[in-house]
C-alpha cells in the first residue's frame, strides 16, 4: 500500500515508507540525505540510500528484515557525534536513525538501575533523576547531545571513567535486534554474570556491526557524599605528565584526572568558556575527587603537595560549585573549541601506560613538527588516554592527507609503547588499518570470524572496525583448511 506523500516509484523507499507508517519517518531526497553523509568524523563523506525513523523495536525489527531479506545494506545511527566514521554510510545504506526511541522507561532506584531507548540523551538521564540523589556515570564530553545508544556502540568513555569504568561497567542489559530481525534480551533481570558467554561485553563497543540496541539497562549511582576539584598550572608538560603518575603512586584514585597543553588551552580560552588561564603556561591538570566527604581534604592536601613537588606554577582548589563548573565547562568544550583556532581538525583517540606519557608526548611534538601542522593534545590523563588534536586547513592543498598521517603516526606511537589505538571514540572507518598496529592478522580473522556468525551477509554497517581484506583474506584461507582437512 502507497504511504501518502511519498513521490518516487522506487519500491524499496515505498516498501520502507510503508513500515514506518508516514512520510515524515523516512528522507529519501538528495537534500534531505545531506546530513547524514558522515557523523563526527567528516573527512569522509558518502550518500545513503534513505534515512527511516522508526518508533519502537517492532518497527526497527520489520525495517531490518525487510533490509536483509532484500539484500539492502544498513546500518543504525544515534546522533551522529561519534569521531571514526561509525554511521558514515559507505555502502549507500538504509540508515535507521533510533533518535524517535528516546524515552526513559522506568527507573529502579532501589536496584539502582534504569532502563532507558536508545536515543535517550546521556546528560538526560542524570538530569532526570538527580534531584532523587543519583546520577547516570559515563560522561563522555559529548554527553550533552550523545545518546545512550550510541555510547553501548562506541563503548564510550569520559572524564570520570578512571575511577567508574566506560559504558560496557555501567550495562546491565540489552534488548538487540539482530541483523536478521530477531530480537533478543541479554542480561538476566538486570544481572549481567548470567552463566555462559558474555554477550553483553561483545555487543558494547561493537560499533553497530553485530546488532542493532533498542532498549538498555544501565546501572546509576548514588551521589557521592563530598567532591572537590583541583586545578594545577604546570611551566612544562613533563612535570605535569610526572604530577599525574605520582598521584596515583600516592594511593589516590580520582575519579578524574584531565589534562591540556599549551595549543589546548589556547583553543578552550578562545571558545564559548573562558576561565582565564595563564596564555603562557605548558599544561593544566584538572583533578577532581569524590566520596566520603570525611576524606576528601585529605587527598586534596596530599594532591596539592605532589604538584607542589613537580614545580606546579599555581595550584588550588576550586572555592565553590560555580567555580568547579566553570573549570568543567570549559574542558568539556575542548574537541569542539580547536574550531575556534583552526578551519579543521582530526581528533584521535590512543592509549598509554601512564608511565610513557613525557615519552609519547615528545614523540607527538616530533610528528607536529615533521608534518608542519599543530597538533593540541587533551587526554584522560589518569587513564592514559589520549586526544592528539591535529590542526589543518582543508582549503590548502595537501593538507588533509598530512593531517591522517599524522593522526596515524600518533596511533603508531600510541602501540610502539605496549598501548593502543582507542579508548573509547571507537574504529569505524578512520582507524581500520591502524588495527594492525595491535592486532596480528590471525586475531583479526578471529574477531571477523565473530562477525560472521551475527552478519554473515555484511549488511550490518559493512567496512566498519576491520582492515580492508588483503593479506587477512590468505589467512583465513589458510586457517579454513588446517581445521578441516
């Protein structure tokens, strides 16, 4: 049956219109598809097919049968914040957008669990219950627009993920439609040890490739009895990289510990949150402590006398909430305000021990240097995760490709010291080759074999998380035959 509205014969764009019910749930026009050629990471861009905004799992179960049943590749799309290239359509896929399922649908607080859609905004949900005491944990920069769906995908991290973990710690359960239509329930009441195979732990941080979430169980927290934030300037970045390692040497676990260096601070002061910090100073530390409000001044006193030993210029604590915000809002703006100083950029996403941070960091002003471009560096300090931030103009000839060997090389020297390349902003497109900086091809194989099992026609979001075929092919060959001959 024809959906009202609709003005093309092409059958499948009817057929999908159909399944929706409207033709205000389905973009099919070229205009209308601009938006949605990439997500966070721009360089590469590509068209899809049609975008459908179903209403409910029932919908997304029908539209992802009839996809697969009619050999239409597609994928599912939050907001469209992720950094890798995760929703960039690079087949001409019918992208299911899941920002219609935003509802929070119950609220457990004496489980101390929550189970929201997965177009449920991050920030919303600590919003939503933080007048009763809790909060929702993983609180990636982009919380503020990010859905909770899209977070489950990236396994994403933030600030605070050094003392409470990423995304795949706070899961509780998830019901996924798999690419063949079925839907599934993982997590046993909100119970994620269930006897068997982790499933949970494979579908978070499986960047849409296995599955599609639409509903979640997440864990919230109560809020702490006390927090207090520390901010320390620092004339060199060594001498702050060595206050972030005696920190943790000392017995203390912030739950956050963020740091920036010069071309860093000099975005943040030019954007939308200014706090004044020094224009000349090498690095800031930002640090934040919680918990029982009987020891926090205590650990305060011990992290401003470790910066005071690692010749920190200034450090103090901030005097109250309006000055802690402040601090905060002005560091969540970091991706976002290297705008405000360059026409482009490419954020990348390693992670170290945090013991190689002085070692990676002279190895990323090398590379800024060699390549001509700057690069600012943001991280996770306390986790060793890092956010070189490499500066171009894509008006200028050449300069794009420079920008993606260097963000490669930070990665290459990311893996050159026993870490790797993401933390949490995922693989998709951007770092697919840069998989085998980690990965031998024989693990490859066995991650794609995994892959197969859940997608075994590629419908599902293909060309995303792993290295274009090549030599991986020869060894999975290889590996077929010594198992069944």
């Amino acid at each position: 049956m024809a959906v009202k509205g609709i003005e093309t014969k092409d059958k499948h764009i009817n057929n999908l219109a159909t399944i929706v019910g409207s033709a205000r749930s389905i973009l099919y026009h070229m205009e209308d598809l601009l938006a949605y050629e990439c997500d966070g990471f721009t360089i590469h861009k590509h068209s899809p097919k049609a975008v459908v905004f179903p209403k409910d799992t029932q919908e997304v179960a029908k539209l992802v049968k009839y996809c697969s049943d009619n050999q239409l590749p597609f994928l599912a799309r939050g907001a469209g914040t992720g950094l890798s290239g995760g929703a960039t359509p690079l087949n001409g896929e019918v992208i299911i957008s899941l920002v219609k399922m935003k509802k929070l649908l119950s609220v457990d607080l004496e489980n101390r669990r929550a189970v929201v859609e997965p177009g449920y905004i991050n920030l919303k949900l600590t919003n939503s219950i933080s007048d009763k005491g809790y909060y929702y944990a993983p609180d990636p920069s982009s919380q503020s627009c990010c859905t909770i769906g899209g977070n489950v995908a990236e396994n994403a991290g933030g600030a605070h993920c050094l003392k409470y973990g990423v995304t795949t710690n706070h899961i509780l359960g998830l019901e996924v439609v798999l690419p063949n239509g079925e839907i599934i329930e993982l997590g046993e009441n909100g119970i994620p040890d269930a006897p068997g195979y982790d499933l949970l732990g494979l579908l978070t941080g499986s960047e849409g490739t296995l599955g599609i979430v639409t509903k979640i169980t997440v864990r919230i927290l109560k809020n702490p009895e006390g927090k207090k934030t520390v901010l320390a300037y620092f004339d060199s970045v060594a001498d702050g990289s060595q206050a972030v390692s005696d920190i943790i040497s000392a017995g203390i676990v912030p739950a956050a510990l963020e740091m920036m260096d010069k071309t860093a601070i000099e975005g943040v002061e030019a954007a939308a949150f200014p706090v004044g910090h020094p224009k000349d100073i090498e690095a800031v530390l930002l640090i934040e402590v919680d918990g029982i409000s009987a020891g926090i001044d205590e650990q305060i006193d011990q992290i401003l006398e470790v910066c005071t030993n690692r010749n920190v210029r200034e450090v103090r604590a901030a005097k109250d909430e309006e000055e802690r915000a402040s601090w905060w809002a002005n560091r969540k703006t970091g991706f976002g305000a290297m705008g405000a100083i360059s026409p482009d950029y490419l954020v990348q996403d390693g992670v170290i021990p945090r013991s190689k941070l002085p070692e990676v960091l002279n190895k990323i002003n090398q590379i800024s240097k060699e390549s001509g471009l700057r690069i600012a560096n943001i991280f996770h300090a306390g986790d060793g995760n890092l956010h070189p931030l490499v500066l171009f103009d894509a008006r200028v000839a050449g300069q794009t490709e420079k920008a993606i060997e260097a963000g490669s090389a930070c990665l290459q020297a990311c893996a050159d010291v026993g870490g790797t390349i993401t933390g949490e902003h995922g693989v998709g497109i951007e770092k697919r080759e840069e998989m085998r900086f980690v990965f031998k091809d024989e693990e490859i194989i066995a991650q794609t074999n995994i892959r197969e099992v859940f997608n075994p026609h590629n419908l599902l979001n293909a060309g995303k998380l792993f290295p274009t075929p090549g030599r991986c092919g020869e060894v999975k060959r290889v590996m077929k035959e010594a198992v069944f001959s």
